[in-house]
C-alpha cells in the first residue's frame, strides 16, 4: 500500500474563511475542554484518603470511570444535541481532535513526552474520509465545506484514491493537504553497483566519499538581522492590537519563508546525490541530541535531521535508490584506507592522517568512506570490489600504479 500527500494552497472567500476560522475555533474548544477533564481526573487522583491535599482539587466519584477516547466520544454526542456550536462542525472532524488527545497522552507514557498543554491557537483539522468524486479542476470537495477552489500546481497522481484531507494555516493563507492512496504495494530498492556514504556535519552540511564537502545553508542567520528589528518593534506594541497582529503576521512569513526555502534546498540536494550513485549509506544518528547541545543553533538552522531522516529517505524510495543506516560509533576514530583504530579527533582537528599507512585526508572525507565500507559489508558485498570501482578503498589510481609496479 502506497500514500502520498499532495498540498495545494486554498482559494477561500470571505464566507469560506469564516467557516474554516469557526471549525478552527471549535476544535480548540473541544481539545481544551478534553484536556481539562482528564487533567481534573488525575488531580483527584493525587491526594491520598487519609489526609487533604494543599491545592484545591475537584472532588469526582471513585467509580468514575478513565475519560479515554471512547467516553469522551461517547459524550461529545450527547452534547451536540444541546450545545449548537457543536452541532455546526463536522462530527469526524471533532473526533479526530480527541483522537489527537488520545495520542499526545500514549506519547506521554510511551515515548516520555511531556504532558500534553492547552492551545491557545488551532492551526489545521482533518477530515478523515473524502467524497465520492471529490476532486476537481482546480477544485475540491469537502463534507462540510462543499466545494473549495485551490491553486492546483500539479495533477492528482493516476491510479490512487483520495482517503483523507487536512486543511493548514500559515502565515501566507489556508493549505490543503490530500492524502492519496494505492492498493499496490512498492518493492524495496535491490542493492545496486555504485555506492556513495555520506557523513553529516556542521562545519560542512554533508561530506561525501568522493570528496565533496557541501557548506551547510544559513537560512535562518541570514534572516536574523531582520527578524531581530521586527521583534525589537513587536516588544513596544500592545498585545493583542491591530498593529501587534500585523508585526506578528511579518515575523511567521519570514519563518515560514525560511522554512521553504530550507526545504527546497533539501530535495535539490537529495535528488543530485540520487544522480550520482545506486546505494546510498548515512549514519544512524540522534538528531535531537544535536539539537540540544552546543551546536544546537547550527543543526536546527540548516535541518540536517529533517534531510537524513526523511526527505533523504523519500527521495532514495521514489527514485529506486538502497537506502540504509549504519553505525555511527567511531566513524572519525578509524582510517578507510587500513581499517585500523586511529584514536580520537578533537573537534579543531579538521584533517585525518593515519600512522598506520600515512593516508591523509580531509576527516569529514574519511568518515563518508568509513560509513560506505560499512554499508557494503553490511549488505554482503565486498569493499575492495564495490567501495571505488577497480581501486582498491582509500587509493587512487596513482598509488594503484605504484602499487602493481613494485609488486
């Protein structure tokens, strides 16, 4: 089974705006007011029988029962015959935000995120089932929206079904977002001849095998200047004011534009590196530890785990290209030339020279070869034959020459 999303930006009128702005508004209401009441339950939960609590909690029965998904849905029926507001958005609608919920809280206990806050803006809603011939030229068909004009900038993909909808906000207007589905099931890549392995860093974004060292982009340092004097000026506006919404709508468009641009940068770069080999090796790395250390600003900046874990990922699988992760543990600590452990690097020491069989390189470079020699041992081909061609891993042709002449 195959899904791809598709988002067109949205056409709205003055009525069509509303209503989305309404069904935005509910939503927050509904998730809010759930959030509440299972927060209300674990309070009256936490003091003990025997003794009063120091904070005021509100007192519920013993045998209550959990307020989970199902009692919450259950009660979301009775009040829509009652509360109009309600009754005026799409039932599925108001029950994917409890399903939303419902999931922040599995998260909570299964991943140990933190617990879930209340919203103070909804930015999307989903409807999870579409139409019957809901799609358009240049239209689309919702459950309570009705027809919706967007800006198509590409056809609907052949052979796939609509199977859901999300509508966005942003800062530059609505969006909406088409999930598209297939019964056909898609073959992992086979392993191909040519392999590439790349390192990810910060000095350099990505360090290739075959010596390319790619900078990293600055999207977001070069839009500081800016960003720096709009919220200098949004410090001395009234909160809430006409012109404090404006400078805020200017601050979210320069973010929203960084973003793209990031993101386009991305799938540039993804679809070069697709050109240039079969099999494609990277790290197995916690991004998200790197977003929490001293380079924390660096990371975050140029998206290095949002190219590695899923726009890299996505473009191997569209392309046909073997996409795989290897261990990252002492990638900059081995020489690719000899396989022998060189010792640590700190961090100033920006070029690799071994001891052993005084191969000097780049270290960004011998770390992209450790990782492509580990690629191929890991899915069964030989590194002296697959690594570069006829040349032996970490010579070049020269050395090879030299190589066969004294033998």
């Amino acid at each position: 089974m195959i899904t791809l999303t598709y988002q067109f930006r949205l056409k709205l009128n003055r009525q069509q705006t509303q209503e989305v702005e309404h069904i935005l508004s509910v939503c927050k209401s509904v998730y809010n007011y759930a959030l509440a009441e299972r927060k209300h339950w674990y309070n009256s939960r936490k003091s003990l029988v025997d003794r009063c609590s120091l904070f005021a909690e509100y007192i519920i029965p013993a045998n209550a029962p959990y307020p989970n998904y199902n009692n919450q849905a259950k009660n979301l029926t009775i009040a829509k015959k009652t509360n109009p507001d309600l009754k005026s958005v799409n039932a599925q609608v108001l029950q994917q935000t409890l399903k939303t919920l419902d999931k922040a809280f599995s998260d909570m206990k299964a991943k140990g995120f933190g617990f879930p806050r209340f919203k103070k803006h909804t930015l999307s809603f989903v409807f999870p089932a579409m139409l019957k011939n809901c799609l358009g030229e240049g239209k689309v068909k919702l459950p309570q929206l009705g027809w919706l004009r967007i800006k198509q900038s590409r056809d609907y993909p052949t052979g796939f079904e609509p199977k859901q909808a999300r509508i966005v906000k942003k800062a530059t207007g609505y969006y909406l977002m088409i999930a598209f589905q297939s019964q056909e099931s898609c073959p992992d890549a086979p392993v191909g001849k040519v392999s590439l392995g790349i390192d990810a860093g910060i000095e350099s974004f990505i360090a290739t095998d075959r010596g390319e060292l790619i900078k990293a982009p600055k999207f977001l340092l070069k839009a500081q200047s800016q960003l720096k004097l709009l919220q200098r000026r949004l410090k001395h506006k009234i909160k809430g004011s006409n012109n404090w919404l404006k400078l805020q709508n200017k601050i979210a468009k320069i973010h929203e534009k960084v973003a793209n641009t990031r993101r386009d940068r991305h799938f540039k770069l993804a679809n070069y590196l697709c050109d240039l080999t079969d099999n494609i090796f990277v790290e197995d790395i916690n991004f998200v530890s790197w977003s929490r250390g001293i380079v924390r600003k660096q990371s975050l900046d140029s998206g290095i785990g949002q190219f590695i874990n899923e726009i890299l990922p996505y473009v191997c699988w569209k392309r046909s290209k073997f996409y795989l992760k290897v261990d990252k543990n002492g990638t900059s600590q081995e020489c690719s030339n000899c396989g022998t452990h060189t010792g640590k690097k700190h961090l100033n020491q920006r070029v690799h020279s071994c001891q052993y069989c005084g191969y000097t390189a780049p270290r960004d470079v011998v770390s992209a070869e450790v990782i492509r020699n580990r690629g191929l041992i890991a899915v069964g081909h030989t590194v002296s034959q697959n690594a570069c061609g006829d040349v032996l891993t970490g010579f070049s042709q020269s050395n090879l020459t030299k190589l066969v002449k004294c033998l």
